[in-house]
C-alpha cells in the first residue's frame, strides 16, 4: 500500500512539475522574463505607436472644435440686447 502512495505522489510530483516546466520555458515564460527584465517587444510596436499618435493628435482636433463649437453657441444664446427707445 505504501508504494502505490508513492508512485501516485510522484506521478503528481512529475505531473506538476510537467506543467511548471511548461510555463516557464514556454511563451508564458519568455513573456514574463522580458517584463520582470523591463524589455520591450519589438514587433509591431511601431505601427502601434503611429496608430495611438494619430488618435491622441485627432482627439485634440476634436476637442479643439468641440470648444469653438461651444463658443459660438454660447454667443448665439444671449446675443447682446438693444435697449428701446421711449
């Protein structure tokens, strides 16, 4: 009885050890390594970029016409007002 525990606790044993081998060395654990290391990933980090620049760069566009747009709608809700002559 007590060699069929052993064989079940080292089938665990190699199951999970199987399993952490696997994570480490596999793309989990490369990713991980380059973060705790502060590496960047390389590849297709450029035309991410240029993507996030246009969007902040037409994002301030909007936000730019959105305030004129506020502006002169501002000025259109109280006009100056004549005073009536008597």
């Amino acid at each position: 009885m007590d060699n069929r525990l052993l064989i079940e606790n080292l089938a665990t044993i190699a199951a999970i050890s199987l399993l952490l081998g696997t994570l480490v060395l596999g793309p989990v654990g490369r990713a991980l390594a380059r973060r705790i290391e502060g590496k960047r990933v390389d590849s297709g980090d450029e035309g991410l970029r240029d993507a996030l620049a246009d969007t902040e760069h037409r994002v301030a566009e909007l936000e730019a016409r959105l305030e004129f747009t506020e502006r002169i709608l501002s000025e259109q809700r109280d006009p100056p007002r004549l005073e009536r002559r008597s």
